[in-house]
C-alpha cells in the first residue's frame, strides 16, 4: 500500500510537470522520478503508456489534431474567430490593466479577463483527451478566469496575477475532469446494479415459468430487497421478469 500510495504522488508529480511543459515530459526525468520504486523497463514502459493515454507526450509533443473530434475542431475554429476579434493589448498596457483591476476598476477587469481568454484556450488543449469535451473546459476555464480577475486586489504585486490566474484555471480544469470521472463511475455502477439485477430476475422467472417478486429475488439471491427496487425504479421500471 505504501508503495502504491507513493507511486501514485510521483505519478501526479510527472503529470503536473507535463501540464507546465506544453504537455510534454522527458523519459529521463520520468526514470529519475521513479528511480525510488527501482521499476524495471517493462514497468516503465507501462508508465509511458499510461501517460501517452493522457495525453502527455514522452519527449515529444503529442499531436493535438489527433486527439480532437470534428466536432471539437470546429467549435475551436469558431471560438477562436470570436475572440480573435477583441483588443490585443502590449505587455505595459496589461500590466497597468492588472493595476486597475487590483483596484476593484470594473472595465479594467472586464477588459483583463478578455486578454486572457487566449489562454485558457491554450491551458484547456493541455486537459484534452481525457473524457471531456474541450468546450466544457474552455467553460470551466473562462469561469475560473472571470472569478480570478475580480479577486486580483488580494495580490501584492500585479506580476503575481498570471500565476494565480493560471493556477485558478488549471485546478478549475482539472476539478471538471475529477468530478465527470466519478459520475462516469457512479454511471457504471448504477448500470452494474441494474444489469445484475435484471440477470437474476430473468434467471429465475424462466426457472420458475412465470414473473418473479422482489421477495423472492432478495431471498433466492441474497440481495437487499431495497437493493433491487432501485435497481427497478433507475430502470424505468423495465426489468419485464418483475412483478410490477
């Protein structure tokens, strides 16, 4: 367990790295990281797999192209068109734009948080691959963006704004992919429960000859009785082998 646990940390580890590099990390610094655990080459390879699936590239940038659908391209193109139309600002006329907005200056936020859409885009095409559509980060990322750039007057020095803005993008992207994870899972079991309950039922009504209770689906298979009513409501009351 503690080496799982520890596995685990310095797979975090390298994935945060990748995140900061253009969603790229070196095989060498993947070893060195791991060198603790003494994994062989297989193990390792295994890693650089798994990575890859995530859409991090082993000493070489993935192909962004191959990881968006069609569907993804377009709304980009589109997205891209819309907010290539704003201001582009120089880097003095950012820097006193932060200012004002650190001052609590409502149109100086605005105009900040529009200068850094640009790039939640390019910090959303780090988190894509990974179950998630790229619209739904961008989202998540403009939110986290607008909700930055009005708490900017917490800073001390208006040079810190893009590393807590950056920060607030980048844990807001990552929380979105977290959460649709565990519904995904939560989706599979609450599919699992259905299915194992609709298997039995079938399993008993045909060795019976005839429809089945939920009394005597719970004490044939020793299942809760509660159990299987949800399992009947989630599916629409559908499991047929059921006495409604």
């Amino acid at each position: 367990m503690k080496d799982e646990l520890l596995f685990a940390k310095k797979l975090d580890k390298i994935k945060a790295y990748a995140r900061k590099h253009g969603n790229t990390v070196e095989s060498e610094r993947v070893r060195e990281t791991f060198a603790e655990l003494e994994l062989n080459d297989s193990q390792l390879e295994m890693v650089y797999d798994y990575l890859k699936k995530s859409n991090i590239g082993v000493d070489e940038a993935p192909d962004f192209d191959e990881i968006l659908s069609d569907k993804e391209k377009n709304y980009l193109d589109e997205y891209l068109e819309a907010i290539g139309a704003l201001p582009i600002y120089s880097e003095g006329e950012k820097e006193a734009l932060t200012i004002s907005a650190m001052a609590g200056e409502s149109d100086a936020i605005k105009r900040l948080t529009e200068s850094y859409l640009p790039a939640v885009v390019d910090i959303a095409k780090l988190y894509t691959g990974q179950g998630v559509f790229l619209e739904d980060l961008i989202g998540e990322g403009n939110l986290a963006l607008s909700f930055g750039c009005g708490m900017l007057g917490s800073l001390e020095k208006p040079s810190e704004a893009d590393g807590m803005l950056g920060k607030l993008i980048m844990n807001a992207m990552e929380d979105y992919i977290a959460q649709n994870a565990d519904d995904e899972k939560l989706d599979k079991r609450v599919l699992d429960r259905v299915n194992k309950v609709h298997a039995k039922a079938k399993e008993l009504s045909e060795a019976f000859g005839r429809k089945v209770s939920i009394a005597e689906l719970s004490e044939e298979y020793h299942m809760s009785e509660g159990f299987i009513r949800d399992a009947v409501r989630i599916s629409g009351f559908k499991i047929e082998e059921i006495e409604g």
